[in-house]
C-alpha cells in the first residue's frame, strides 16, 4: 500500500491519498529492473506471468501503487485549484 498525504498549512485543505498493488509472489525472482519485492511480484494488472522486474518502465509506471497515488493527488490537487 502507498500512501500519499498532502497539507497547504496556509490554506488548511488536506489530502490523504492511497493506493494498493494486488497480485501474488513467485516461487523465485525474475527479472533484472526494480527493487525490493519487483522480482518476486506478479501484479494482477500487469500482463500474465510477468513480475514487475520483467515490466517496462512505461507498464510498471501505469499500474504502480506509488504512480496510482501520485495520479489521485495530481487530479485532487486540480480540484482544489479549481475550487
């Protein structure tokens, strides 16, 4: 799970934002790019069999807890804006 959270003291509006990776570990690791628990990960988003070490940048980044999070705050933060 990410979380995200996001305070302006000036203007007081507040966020807290969170995202969460499902998927299931493998039985060894595979793959060379990431870090941490990529090689072991199979995300249920991504595509069959792969783990996020084997992932693109580009198709990591797209299913991504943390980039998931970074997304919610980036379109809170235009709502706030806006407001």
């Amino acid at each position: 799970m990410c979380v995200i959270a996001y305070v302006d003291p000036a203007t007081a509006p507040s966020a807290s934002l969170r995202a969460r990776a499902q998927g299931a570990l493998t039985h060894g690791p595979r793959g060379e790019r990431g870090f941490g628990y990529d090689p072991a990960f199979l995300p249920d988003d991504g595509p069959p069999g792969m783990t996020m070490a084997e992932l693109s940048d580009q198709q990591k980044d797209a299913i991504s807890h943390r980039g998931i999070a970074a997304r919610a705050l980036r379109g809170w933060l235009e709502q706030v804006d806006r407001g």
